[in-house]
C-alpha cells in the first residue's frame, strides 16, 4: 500500500483551487454589480464605469499584441458607432504594458471609442481576466449580463444580440 503523503495532497488541492479560482470568478459576475473602477483614457480624461449608469456598456479587456483582439477591435467599432446615439457605450480597457503600444494600435486601427489604460492590471484582476479579449455586457443598473472570452468571428452577432436586448429593457 503506497504511504499517505499529506504534502502532496495540499499541493494537488491548491493547484486545483488556483487553477478553478479565476473562472469561478470571471463567471461569478453574471448576475453581479459591475465592479466600479476609474482608469485614464487615451485621450487623457479619468473615466469612471458607474459614470455610464442609465446606460448599456460593453466592457471590452484587449491588448494589441493579442490576434484575436486585431481581428476584434474594428467589429467593436462598428458595433459603437451604430448604438452610441441609442444609450449603448463601449470601453476598450487596455492590457498592454505601455501607452505607446495602445496609441499605436488604435492609431493604425482607427478605433474612435474610449481605450483605458489598466498599467497596473488592477481592473483585469477585479475582473478575473485571464486570456484576451474578455467581453462583459452591463445593462442600465450596472449589472453584468453576459460575459464572453475570447472572440471568434461572428461573434459580434451575439453582442448585437444582446446589446439589442439590453437596450429594449
């Protein structure tokens, strides 16, 4: 009979635990107030989310070296342009480690929608963003609705979906 080793069980179940945590909580926002946060936009300003109370937002965590976020962000830009005159706001929060890499990026991509800086990473860990793009839908109340990670393409139908929803709320 092999000899009970308690090391190496609470290693197994840390292990398990770390690696469960964070989609526990990435999914545990459905349903929750948005975490508040305020974080510097490219243009300069201090952006606050609960600003956007009254409004549908889309939340959208990217960084310009992440493929999935190129392919991406122009979608998203159409999405915002369509809806903004309807009550619908969409938040690009920046993972990048410099402000340059952002600049340049929304620069070569003409992405017009307000892009967060998050240097410090504070508001990916309140959001439990693990991988890129994560995509959170808040309706009016400040309640997140839906959250998606990754992006596929025609995923945007899905957002257009839900936005429409959230908007006839």
């Amino acid at each position: 009979m092999p000899a009970f080793r308690p090391t190496a069980l609470l290693l197994a179940v840390t292990a398990a635990i770390a690696v469960a945590l964070p989609l526990y909580a990435a999914s545990n926002l459905k349903g929750r107030e948005a975490p508040d946060f305020v974080l510097k936009s490219l243009g300069g300003e201090n952006i606050r989310l609960s600003e956007f109370r009254g409004q549908v937002v889309m939340i959208n965590f990217w960084a310009s070296w992440a493929g999935p976020s190129r392919m991406e962000m122009p979608r998203l830009e159409k999405i915002a342009a369509t809806y903004q005159s309807s009550g619908f706001v969409l938040l690009g929060v920046n993972m990048d480690d410099t402000e340059a890499s952002a600049t340049n990026f929304a620069n070569a991509y003409g992405i017009t929608y307000p892009l967060l800086l998050d240097l410090r990473k504070e508001v990916v860990r309140e959001y439990a963003v693990e991988t890129v793009p994560v995509t959170v839908l808040v309706d009016r109340g400040g309640s997140v609705r839906f959250v998606h990670k990754d992006y596929r393409v025609g995923a945007e139908q899905t957002y257009v979906s839900e936005i429409r929803a959230l908007l006839k709320e």
